[in-house]
C-alpha cells in the first residue's frame, strides 16, 4: 500500500489544500506556489502509474485511488479559477469550466456503473490529448497575474473543453451500447421462454379425475 507509486497518488490529495489556499492569499507567492504544486501534482499523475508497471508494483489500491486523485486536483483547480475574482479575462470562459466538471463527474458515474458489471472503460488516447490540454490551461490559468500566460490559458482551457466533451460523451456511448446489449438479451430469453411449449395443466386435471372415477368403479364392482 505504502509503495512510491501510492505514494505519488497520494501527493495529489495532499497538496490540494494549499492549492485551495491561494483563493484567500491572493499575494502573488501564493499564486506562484499553487502553480508548482499543481504542475508537480499533473507529472506525477504519470510517473506513479510508468513506475508502478516497470517495478511491478501495480496494485488495487493504486487503481482504485488514482482516478480519484486525478479529478480531485482538477476539480480544486477549477473551483479556484470560479472562486477568486478576475482568473478568467472572458465570462464566457466560465462555460469550459463547468463542461470539465460536469464530464468529471459523469465519467465517474459511469466508471462506477461499468465496473459493477465488470466492463472495462480504458483510457483513450484522445483523453490523453484532453489531460495534457487541462493540465496545461490550469497551470497558466493559475499562474495569472505572475506572467502573462492566462490568454493562452484560456485558449488551450477551451481546446480540453471541447476534447472533454467527445471523450465524455465516447464513454456514455460505450455504457448505452452495454445497455442496449443487455436489453437485447433479455428480450430474447422472454421470446424464448414464451416459445417453449406450457405443460398442459387442464390435461393433466382430466386424467387425474378419471383415474380417480376409474377406481371408484372398480371399487363399487367389488
């Protein structure tokens, strides 16, 4: 459990709440140090899972705490460009902000779903794009006002807006697919159990009424 590869998942919850922090220290250090510490938490979002395979230290543990490691941060990260004032230079850049929140918790909804039912959700390669765009605006979204990174920012936030929402809407197609398959199935085990042929029950009470009229005659010859 305590392995380097937990250790690095962990970091990231970790650091959330000085991250958080810089919504009430609004003096520039502050800004500067939530910067680091969230483009230190995004790279290790890739050395825990590259050292856990090459030391053979994969664990359930590890799979079940890294996703929620990951949305965690971005989510922090998005409720301090909501929460402090000006982080954003156009209001209508509020919109990629909910579409990435709104799509983290789908996904995560979904996650739960399949897993329950034992299907696998793998990572695209095109929800990789999305992270390294996400990871990117926010570490210059964050950085505003230390250095003129935030237009850029903003620009690559709405890039992972529009990334976010085909890779969201990728994953709620799969889980509709297994639905739809699972539906086809039972409609098919009802068609074929309606098919089957019913046990003649009324037959079966005639016969038995005459078997019984039977003994009672041979019983009154007697």
């Amino acid at each position: 459990m305590y392995s380097l590869p937990n250790i690095l998942t962990i970091s990231r919850i970790v650091v959330i709440p000085l991250i958080f922090l810089s919504v009430y220290f609004t003096a520039k250090t502050w800004a500067v140090l939530a910067a680091i510490l969230f483009i230190a938490a995004s790279i290790t979002d890739y050395f825990d899972g590259y050292l856990a395979r090459a030391r053979g230290e994969v664990s359930a543990f590890g799979r079940l705490l890294d996703p929620i490691a990951d949305k965690l941060l971005v989510a922090s990260a998005l409720v301090v460009l909501l929460a402090k004032p000006d982080m954003l230079f156009l209001k209508l850049s509020y919109i990629p902000v909910v579409i990435i929140l709104c799509r983290e918790i789908l996904v995560s909804g979904l996650r739960e779903f399949l897993m329950e039912v034992r299907v696998g959700m793998p990572v695209t390669r095109l929800a990789k794009w999305k992270t390294g765009f996400q990871m990117t605006a926010l570490s210059m979204l964050l950085l505003k006002g230390v250095w003129y990174w935030g237009p850029i920012g903003e620009v690559l936030l709405w890039i992972a807006a529009v990334l976010t929402f085909i890779t969201g809407y990728q994953y709620f197609q799969k889980s509709l697919d297994y639905i739809r398959k699972q539906d086809k199935a039972v409609k098919k085990a009802a068609a074929k159990v309606a098919k089957e042929p019913k046990p003649a029950k009324a037959k079966t009470a005639v016969r038995k009424k005459s078997v019984k009229r039977t003994k009672k005659s041979a019983a009154a010859a007697q």
